[in-house]
C-alpha cells in the first residue's frame, strides 16, 4: 500500500492512499481516535476562525474535530445528523452526494437547533472538504434555518478545493492517479 506523508499542524502522519474508482485515489485522512492530531487541529482551526455564535458538522467524521474546538473556545456546536433520531421534535433535511460515500444520503437538523442558530453567526466545520457536496448540503441546512454562515473551515481541502477562496483549511491534500503518484 502507499502512503501520503502529511504535517497537520505540526503533526507528522502518513495516510494510506485508497482506490475512489479506477482512475482516482485519495489520502485516506481519519481522524478518529487520534487524539493528539484532533487536539492539534482544532487548535489551529481556532486560531483562524471568523467570530461565530455556533459550529455545526455533519455526523460523523467531525464530530471529534468540533466538540474539540468547542471544548477550547468553550462555545456551542450543532450536528447534522444522518438520519433523524425519535428525540428530534421536527426536522430540516437535504441530500448529499459525498466523494466517499458510495451513494447518495440526507442529513438531518433537529428544528430545536435551527431556532438556536436562527439569526446567528454559525461557523461550518468538516475534517476534509472535497467536492464541497457536503458544505454546501450543511450551508443549506443553515440557511433554512435563518443562520448567518460567518465561516466555512476544514483540516484539509482535497484536490481543487484547495483553490477555493471561501474555506478556511490547515492543508492541502492532493488527489492520486492508480500508481499513487500525485494528480
């Protein structure tokens, strides 16, 4: 298997790079149970985030990145969930075709956390921003609820959108060709 190498605010790693189809591969970038590099992220992520009132994600992947920066800047966070849950009391939901999800899905916000973003400055956090399906299925979510989207912010934007100028990101990971070679 080939690897990536990559320093995430100052943390050194190595990410495994893994077939998308057979033309295109991406640095596989897992947060979970990585404590150290989550802890360093958010960290970083903080330092560069506009003022907001709330941080929303989407469930899963950056649910450790966002309670970790709300854990240090002691603020609030939101979840757009995957599938709504029986506590929810009504729900917003949109459709989302992720780069590493083999089919289409909706994310859910419960109308319990669309009033509190309501007229709100509301930072949109994610581990990887790729094709922009998913930031713009949260924008979305957002923006039905009335929230002012102040930021959008990621560990790493993959391939173009790293040449966007409305994320905030830590790094750049490219995309690979088939032999691990960088596209």
């Amino acid at each position: 298997m080939n690897y990536y190498p990559i320093k995430i605010a100052g943390v050194d790693r190595k990410l495994p790079i893994c077939r998308v189809n057979d033309e295109l591969y991406i640095g596989a970038f897992v947060i979970f149970g990585d404590t150290e590099l989550t802890v360093a992220a958010a960290s970083a992520l903080l330092e560069k985030a506009p003022e907001y009132d709330y941080i929303i994600t989407a469930e899963a992947k950056g649910i450790p990145l966002v309670y970790e920066m709300a854990r240090q800047a002691d603020a609030k966070y939101l979840l757009a969930r995957k599938k709504p849950k029986l506590y929810m009391t009504g729900v917003f939901e949109v459709e989302v075709n992720s780069i590493t999800t083999a089919s289409s899905q909706k994310l859910y916000l419960d109308v319990e956390d669309a009033n509190l973003m309501k007229g709100k400055r509301v930072l949109i956090v994610d581990d990887v921003i790729s094709t922009g399906e998913s930031l713009k299925a949260i924008e979305t979510l957002v923006e039905k609820a009335g929230g002012i989207i102040c930021g959008k912010m990621a560990i790493l934007a993959e391939g173009s959108a790293a040449d966007r100028d409305d994320i905030i990101y830590l790094e750049r990971l490219p995309l690979f060709n088939p032999d691990g070679s960088v596209k």
